[in-house]
C-alpha cells in the first residue's frame, strides 16, 4: 500500500493547480490533512513527501535513493547540461568543488572576496536610499574568479553558464540584523572591539577577526534556518518501507528543510529570530545544529556552504563597518511560491545607509 496519493481530477496534470499557487503552504496543509508522508501526483510525476523521524532517516541514509537520478532533469531544465554529460563530469565536478571550498582551505578567499566587496561598496557613495534587494543583488554579480577556478581545475565546464547567483541570504541577514536593534547594536559594539573605530579605508578582515565577530555568523545561520530551500529530493530507485506504506521505485522522494526548522520539538520557537541558539552548535568542529538541512545532508552535501557563509559573514562585517543603516520598512514576509531554493520577500523592503565617521 502506498502512502496517501492527493491527484486532483484531471488525470495527468494531477494536483499542479493547486499546488503551483504557493508550493510551500500545500506542503504543510497536506502533512495536517494527509499525516507525516503523504504523495503528490504532478504532470505525470509522483513526489512523496517525508515530514517526520521515520521518513527523515531513510531519506538521508537509506541506499535505495539516489541524488544524482533526482537532480538530472532539474540540471538540465536550468542550465541544459546533458544527462551524458552530467553523470560523466558530476563526481569529479562534486570532490573538485568539495576540496577548494572545504572548511580547512576557505580562508585563501578571503583576500579576494574582501578586495571584491570593497568595490562593489564604493558604488553606494557616502549615503542613500535603496532596496536592499537591489543592493545585495549588485554585490554579488562578479563572481567571475570562481568560475575561472572551476574552469581551471574541470575545463570540461566552459561550456555550460551557471544560473545568475542566488544572494538571498545575504538579504535576508541583512533584514533580520536591522529589524532586530538589540541584535544590531551589539554587532555594533563587537565590531568597534574587533576592528577599531570607523574610518579606515579598506579594512582587511583577517580569520581570527572572524573568529571573534561570531555573532555574526550565528545570525546568519539563524537566517538560513528560517529560510531554508523549500525542498530537497531523491529519486527512490528501490521499494522502502517507510511506517505502513511502500514507495515504489520512480518516486521523488521530497523532504523540507524549510519545515523541518519550524517543528518546536527540534527547534523550541522556531518561528522567532535566536541567533543564539547556534552557541550550542559545535561550529568549531564544522558541525551544525541538529536537524539543521539547510544544505542538505550526505555524499552530496552542498559543497558550497563554507563559502557561503564566509562570503556573507565578510559583506556583512563591510557594509556595518562603512555605513549606519536602518531599513525604512518592516521586515517583509516571506514568499510561499518558491520551493526550490531560499525562499524571497513578499515585497520590497528598502534601507537607508550613511558612512560612519
Ligand atoms: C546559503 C546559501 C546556500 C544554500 C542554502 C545551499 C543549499 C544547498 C542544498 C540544499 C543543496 C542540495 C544538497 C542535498 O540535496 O543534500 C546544495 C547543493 C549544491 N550547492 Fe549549495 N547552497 C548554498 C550556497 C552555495 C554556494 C555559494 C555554492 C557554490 C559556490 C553552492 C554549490 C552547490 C553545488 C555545486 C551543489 C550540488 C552538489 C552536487 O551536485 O553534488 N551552494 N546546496
């Protein structure tokens, strides 16, 4: 027996209305309704989703899925590699990427990703209005570095042009930091203690500074926990039992990082902004939260998340220490349309900056 299946009444497009009008909230409608995994059956495709512990640990452990089969298609759709190309090139792509971001060598960019910032800050003037959309969307349009190090190391990848970069996240920190002024304040005071007065041209940012700042980086975390991607998926490639039900091999397996933060049992009020809940974490041994899926889990981790958090950690600690900035309007919801990826703002939110003296 398989687990629940919601359809909709017409036969191949199945629930797609339904679900397309905000993926996110049908998701925790139907685990109300339907129990901890139920299936939805799309365009032809089924995708069961696993919201509790029984379903979690086979989705992140059990051998019978597979996350290459699972993200083909997606890759393709995106960035048109080919499914020959991708399953020859993904592994080598995968230890490459894994290697020069890993959390041991990741402080050989930071000379670069400070030098690039720096330029991308003296932009703004010595004052302003904007979105602050728009202000971290010009941050981060010149990655160009990164591409030429994966093309350097896999020439194979030349080819193929990455989707624009995603700098959700920074926005979302950034939003979180300023609607939260206690929080705010003492970055502010740590900043003064670990940096010195404002005033210097082009502060270098060193990893011990970095160390020191770590309110900082639970803020972000604590961001990327609250707006963790919608989903993360596996193709099941053999039957598994999960609770009373069988998922057949050909199922996207589907779990949501995006919901899974939100249960009070791992995190109690999940909803509020607490970057010091990370103190529990063991960040010094690179070890997240527990239950914290942000960048999914396993062979396949994203490889990426030192570097994301380095990244943002180092614009953050910029933009602070070049400017006092308060947002002119309220911290916007978030979106429920998008599932795959961070989720973005319902509307706009904009900020004001001036350059401390
Ligand atoms: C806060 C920002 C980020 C978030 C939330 C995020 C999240 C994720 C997630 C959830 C996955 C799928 C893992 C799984 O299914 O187990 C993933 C994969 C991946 N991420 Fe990230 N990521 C972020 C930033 C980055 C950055 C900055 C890079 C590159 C510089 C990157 C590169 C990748 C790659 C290449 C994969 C695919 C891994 C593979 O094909 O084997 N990510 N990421």
């Amino acid at each position: 027996r398989g687990p629940p299946c919601i359809g909709g009444w017409i036969p191949w497009i199945g629930a797609a209305f339904e679900f397309g009008k905000a993926p996110l909230e049908f998701i925790e409608k139907a685990r109300i309704k339907y129990g901890p995994i139920f299936t939805v059956f799309i365009m032809g495709k089924r995708m069961t989703f696993v919201t509790e512990e029984v379903g979690i640990d086979v989705f992140l452990r059990s051998k019978k899925v597979d996350f290459e089969l699972a993200v083909q298609t997606p890759i393709y759709r995106t960035v048109s590699v080919p499914g020959n190309i991708f399953f020859a090139l993904h592994e080598k792509l995968y230890i490459m990427m894994k290697g020069k971001m890993g959390a041991l060598n990741l402080y050989h960019f930071n000379e670069q990703l400070t030098e690039e910032l720096h330029r991308q800050l003296e932009k703004l003037g010595s004052h302003g209005t904007t979105d602050l959309n728009n202000l971290v969307r010009s941050w981060s349009q010149s990655k160009k570095w990164l591409l030429a190090l994966l093309e350097e190391n896999l020439p194979e990848t030349r080819l193929y042009k990455p989707t624009k970069d995603n700098p959700m996240i920074a926005f979302w920190t950034l939003a979180f930091i300023l609607s939260h002024p206690e929080v705010h304040k003492t970055i502010m005071e740590d900043m003064v203690s670990v940096l010195g007065p404002a005033g210097k041209e082009k502060i270098k940012i060193s990893e011990d500074d970095l160390k020191k700042l770590m309110l900082i980086k639970w803020c972000i975390l604590e961001t990327i926990r609250l707006r963790a991607p919608g989903v993360i998926t596996r193709m099941v490639v053999e039957p598994i039992r999960i609770l009373n039900y069988t998922v057949p091999p050909g199922d996207l397996l589907m779990l949501s990082p995006f919901w899974l933060h939100r249960n009070p049992e791992y995190f109690p009020e999940p909803d509020s902004f607490k970057p010091e809940r990370w103190k529990k974490a063991n960040l010094e041994k690179h070890a997240f939260l527990d239950n914290f899926l942000a960048f999914g889990y396993g062979k396949y981790q994203c490889p990426g998340r030192w570097l994301a958090l380095l990244e943002i950690q180092i614009c953050i600690i910029l933009i602070f220490y070049k400017y006092d900035c308060h947002l002119l309007d309220p911290l916007p919801k978030q979106s429920f349309l998008h599932l795959v990826g961070v989720p973005h703002p319902e509307r706009q939110c904009r900020i004001e900056y001036r350059q401390r003296k």
